[in-house]
C-alpha cells in the first residue's frame, strides 16, 4: 500500500493521510469519538462496519467494545489511510481492512449489525445510493450511525475577513456536498431508514495551540486552496501564518452533526 487517492482535488496521499492522523489524535477528534462511540451503543459480539476507517482509531476502540466475537470490518477508498490503519500498534488482531468506497461494498446482504461513518459522506457523489449500499449489508432492524460537517458552520478569526471567507469557500471545493447535514435526515428517511437521533458535535479552539483539530486543519486548508476561488498560493500562505499569530486572541469554531437511524 501507500498509493494516494483523489477526492475532489484533495489528495489523500501519504503526507495527507498523515496530517490527518495527527489532527484525528487531538483532544478535540477523541472527544468526538466518545461521542460517537456512546451513540454506537456497541455490545459485545457486534458485526460493525466502519465506512471510510481512516487512520483505524474509531476502529481500534470499537474492537476492544465488541470483543473477541464481535467483528470490525473497515474500508477506505485511500490505500494510504488503510496503510496508517493497518500498521497500528493499537490496531488488534479483530480490525479486517479492505480497500472500498461507499458506493460499493464488498460484504454480502445483512452482514453486520451497525455501520458507522464519520466525515465520509459529505465527499459522496450519490448518498442515495450510498445509503441504500449500507442498508443492503445491515440486518433488519440494524443501526447506522453518520457523522458530517456543516462547513456554512465556521466561526473562524482573522485579520483579514475578506480573506478568510475566500480561502473557506476555495476549501469547500475539495467537497461533494459541504453542507450535507441540512438534508440528511430527509435522505435517510427516503432511502429507508428510521432517525432516531439528531445531535450537533461543537469544535471549539479559543487561544492557538498545535495540538487541536483546527491548529491542524491549517496545514491542509493551506495545502489544498491556491488555484481555488481565485487564491493564490502566497495569499494561502499569509492566511496560515495570519491565524498562527494570533495567539491568545485565535478563535475556531465548528459543528458537526450525528444522526442515528435504524434499518426498516
């Protein structure tokens, strides 16, 4: 493995994949997976499904969950991310890892008893049928769990507004849908799911510090918006080192949603 894939113009190459894993090891994303995790409700001998498994974290904590017979079963789209995944100290023997993307997986019908996946569907050509993928490899009555970003959510600080708002619209460009959460509810329930709960995941970084979610981001928003929305690759630069400086006086925020909905 170690190959890289594009989203949308984001290259989940090995550099990529690696910021990602440093920002998913924050106080910030491991909050968020307890929070996931308590939505999951997983109980010993479970069959889960991790769409999009990333770096293997939210997988490595769900094995110890579901115990030696349970099943965790994860596919990524980025050899790269299923590499980092795969070679985890942490990562334990129950964690199956496949390359597969959510328009197409490879498991037989009802196969497992809860799908999970975070950040993944906002990057989905067809969710739709994405969805009706998840709900062919559920059994009656399983669970789904999804976790997406609004990013009409941000509340980000700078010293040049004018600026800010054109990197943060460059940025959404390496999304299918960069605000999936207003119409994911209506989307499971046409595609045959029942929501049982809807609830907002805040981000919040007040004052700069390397080891948060959004001190992170900046290396890949910069990274991925010059030759987008007209920003050039020094005004990308001035952004960063901008928001770097601040300080004490920096400020992020941002929400992402979880939704829970059982397979009718």
């Amino acid at each position: 493995m170690g190959g890289e894939v594009e989203v949308d113009g984001l290259r989940f190459d090995p550099e990529v994949s690696r910021q990602i894993e440093l920002v998913y090891t924050t106080p910030d994303v491991i909050e968020q997976r307890r929070v996931v995790r308590t939505a999951l409700a997983l109980r010993a001998g479970d069959r889960v499904l991790d769409v999009g498994v990333g770096p293997g974290l939210l997988a490595a904590e769900m094995a110890e969950e579901v115990g030696p017979s349970g099943r965790i079963c994860g596919i990524d789209i980025s050899e790269s991310m299923l590499a980092i995944a795969g070679t985890r100290a942490d990562a334990g023997p129950g964690v199956e890892l496949e390359l597969a993307s959510a328009a197409w997986i490879p498991h037989p019908a009802e196969s497992f008893d809860v799908v999970v996946s975070t950040q993944v569907f906002e990057y989905v050509d067809d969710v739709a049928g994405a969805l009706d993928e998840v709900r062919r490899v559920l059994r009656p009555a399983g669970r789904v769990v999804l976790l997406d970003t609004d990013w009409g959510s941000v509340v980000w600080r700078s010293s040049d507004d004018e600026r800010m708002g054109r990197v943060l619209t460059a940025f959404e460009d390496h999304l299918v849908d960069p605000h999936l959460p207003r119409t994911l509810a209506d989307v499971l329930v046409k595609s045959g799911f029942t929501v049982t709960h809807q609830s907002v995941v805040p981000i919040l970084n007040a004052g700069y510090d390397d080891h948060t979610y959004s001190a992170g981001l900046i290396d890949i928003v910069s990274a991925f918006v010059p030759g987008h929305a007209g920003v050039a690759e020094h005004e990308a630069r001035a952004w960063a080192d901008d928001l770097r400086g601040l300080g004490d006086s920096y400020f992020f925020s941002l929400n992402r949603y979880l939704f829970v909905a059982s397979a009718l």
